[in-house]
C-alpha cells in the first residue's frame, strides 16, 4: 500500500545570508498534496560565518572543500539540537539544500556546501541533498528548484513570488507551471543596510526615508539580465559584478539607492506580473517583511499582492525542500524542466543513509 505520510526536515540556506531555516513538516497526500508545519526556527549566522560564506567564492579548491567539511559539521550540529530540543522522532528524512557557493550554470556548474555523505551520520538520519547538481548536468539551470512545490501545495495562487537573497516568481502558462529568477533583492538591500550598521533594513524604513534617483534608475534598467528570456537564474557572481558596479557611484547616498533600488525591485516584479485585480500574487522571503517594498509593489499593479502568516513567509522555502525529499523517496518527479531548461523532468536529490 502507498504511503501518505511523511514526517521530513527542510533545511534552507539563502543567499542573503540570514540564517539557516530548520522547518519540521508533516506532508499528506490525499486527493492533492497538504502540508502542516510542527516546528520551525532559523538560527541566525555569527558574523565569522557570514564572511566565511560571503567571501567563499574566492577560495581556492582545497580552501572549498576544508569549508565544505566544517560547515557539513555545522549543519549537523543545528540539525541535531533541533531535534532534540524538540524531542523529534520517527523521521523519514532530513532534506538539506546546502548552502550556495557558486553558481554558474553557463557553465555547467552549481556548489551547494552542506551535503557532503557523512551528514547522514552525524544526524543519524537518511539525508536527501544536493538537488541542484542534476538538473545543471541536464543542461538546466538548477535553479529554482521551489516551484515544484508551488504547483503541488500552493496551486490556488496565480503567481508565487520568493523575495530572498534574489526575486524569483512561478506561475502556470498554457497549462505548463514555468519559473525563473527576476532580480536581485536582499543581497543588495542587506549589503547596503549593513555599510549604515545594521543586519537588514526593519521593515524598509532607511530605504522610505531616502529619495528616489531617476539616474541610478536608468542605470540599474539597462543591466543585460533583465533582456533574457526564461529559464535565466541568478547567483551572487551576478550582484558583484553587475549591480554593485552601478550603485557604487552613488554610495554617498545610501538611504536613496536603497529607496531608488526598492523602487527597481517593484517595477521589474510588476513587468512580469499580470495586472488583473482577479490575480492573486502569494508573496515569502524575508522581502515580504519590507512594508515599504510591498507598498510599492501594490501600487504598481492592481493584482491583490497576498502576504501571508509569518510562518509561511519564514519557510516556505524551507517546506518545499523537505517535500523535494519527500518527491525523491517515493521517486516521483520534484524538478520541472519547463522551469529549468533540462533536457527533461527528472527526479532529483542523492540519498545517504546513516
């Protein structure tokens, strides 16, 4: 008899750098698939680990592979106080997406540190990890990964948006779900944030009080990315050597290039948007938290932009994770390739066992 039952972990790193979200799920499938959340926390980076993974793109080959070591056993230290501090048993697995490196699917490349085998013994649980690696070898972009998940458990809505470390939006068209990365978000607005002393901007408020730049404006509008057709991602390589170049000009002024780049932000998500006040736009990721950003994006659109309980805007990310493990232990599809550009849907992940 099928199972309908799991009881997973999803574990999320993004890039910008918050934390690593630990989410203890409980999926069930009936006529379509449900999830409830039991448990969930993020545990926020120390500022040694943020610049260890900020900077980890530099390091050489055997300096990656010491990080890869140290912070597989950092996860495992996170992932096993979770579980026991929640006095969590019967686990079918834990589903780690690592924390990421580089990627370059142009080249035929994508690092997620965190997934290295003896992750699985140290939790003393099966780990499912490292989805993004297969589908890049399909000719895919490995990425995003997340609107599996929106088609399965968020159907009702007509477009996800995801306002991390980068805005990446997912919606049915012709029948077919696609996906793709939009624009850089956190990575930036946390960048410029923490050069005035602070983890992010609460709410977008340095960025309310700064002034709109019609220059800087037209500079960001001109970036290459924003002429490619979907499926296009993005990665971190991209903000350092196509945003940052731009914005650095103007860095006399940092609450008006984190207003001016907010403004950018809502107007490149609104280009890819339906305006249709029978839309409905579920947005997560820490940008949903930016009053100021989502101010912007309704007045833009007349699409109902939905935020959701804070649980959900938290670890979405971090739900749909664990329900990849979930997909790659009944061995169903979790990786669409009308989202990635692979050469087709596959099932993705590599299984260890403790």
């Amino acid at each position: 008899m099928e199972r309908n039952e799991y009881k997973v972990l999803g574990i999320m790193s993004g890039t910008s750098l918050d934390g690593v979200d630990i989410a203890w799920v409980h999926f069930t499938k009936g006529a379509h698939w449900d999830f409830k959340i039991l448990k969930a926390e993020t545990i926020a980076y120390s500022n040694s680990w943020k610049e260890k993974l900020s900077t980890a793109f530099n390091l050489s080959p055997i300096e990656l592979m010491e990080l890869d070591e140290k912070y597989t056993d950092y996860l495992a230290d996170l992932i096993t106080a979770f579980i026991q501090k929640n006095k969590i048993e019967g686990l079918d697995a834990v589903c780690s997406h690592g924390h990421t490196i580089k990627h370059e699917p142009e080249n035929g490349l994508t690092l997620q540190i965190g997934n290295l085998p003896h992750l699985a013994e140290l939790v003393e649980e099966t780990v499912i990890c490292d989805f993004r690696v297969q589908d890049v070898a399909l000719g895919g972009q490995g990425a995003p990964l997340v609107p599996i998940g929106d088609e399965l458990l968020f159907a009702q809505y007509t477009y996800c948006l995801n306002l991390g470390g980068f805005a990446n939006i997912s919606n049915k068209k012709e029948g077919v779900r696609i996906a793709y990365d939009i624009c850089a978000v956190n990575t930036v607005l946390n960048y410029y944030s923490e050069k005035l002393g602070f983890d992010y901007d609460k709410a977008g408020k340095i960025a309310r009080s700064g002034k709109f730049n019609p220059d800087l404006n037209k500079h960001l509008e001109t970036l290459a990315f924003y002429k490619l057709a979907s499926p296009k991602s993005l990665g971190i390589e991209w903000v350092n050597t196509s945003v940052l170049p731009v914005l650095k000009d103007f860095e006399e002024d940092i609450p008006s290039i984190l207003n001016t780049y907010c403004q950018h932000i809502a107007s490149e998500i609104v280009k890819n948007i339906k305006d249709d006040p029978e839309v409905e736009v579920l947005v997560t990721g820490g940008g949903a938290f930016n009053d100021f950003l989502m101010e912007l994006l309704q007045q833009k659109t007349t699409a109902k932009i939905f935020i959701p309980i804070s649980e959900i805007i938290n670890f979405k990310e971090a739900v749909i994770f664990g329900f990849l493990g979930v997909l790659k232990l009944r061995e169903e599809i979790n990786v669409l390739s009308s989202v990635t550009g692979a050469e087709n849907d596959h099932c993705a992940g590599l299984v260890y066992d403790p």
